[in-house]
C-alpha cells in the first residue's frame, strides 16, 4: 500500500494536468490513481478534490481518498426481494 502523501502526489499531478477552462465551473473532480509497488504490479486508488473558496482565491484540496484494501463486499442479496 502507498502512503497518503504518494497518492496526494499524483493526484495534484493529474489536477495540474487540466486547463484553467476545464477547471473553471467545477468545485469538485476526481480521478482514478494508479501506482506500481515494488514486485512489479499496480494498486489503484480513488481521489477526490473539493475546491473551497477564502478571499477571493480558490484552491483544490483532497477531500477522500478511497483504497482497494478498505473497500468492503457488497452484503448477499436476497433474490426474492426487491430493493
């Protein structure tokens, strides 16, 4: 598993990535961070952005951070019931 800090990383690589234009009417975004461990695969992560708004300036900070270890399995279904 990475650190929250590698993934923040990446993530406000990718944010610097997008244009002034494609930022401009949004006040939150997220994207799909991949980062290769040290035997040679891969872990995907989930982070999401809030633009916040103090003194006329706005700034991106994250506000989740979702980790494949912490997601949990869906509970069974019952399939003679409707949901």
């Amino acid at each position: 598993m990475h650190t929250d800090e590698e993934i923040k990383k990446e993530g406000f690589r990718q944010l610097s990535e997008m244009t002034p234009a494609e930022l401009e009417t949004l006040t939150e975004i997220d994207f799909e961070v991949v980062l290769q461990k040290n035997d040679g695969g891969s872990e995907r992560y989930t982070i999401f952005f809030e633009r916040g708004f103090a003194d006329e300036k706005s700034e991106w900070t994250v506000r989740n951070i979702i980790r494949p270890d912490k997601l949990q399995d869906p509970e069974p279904k019952n399939n003679d019931t409707i949901e």
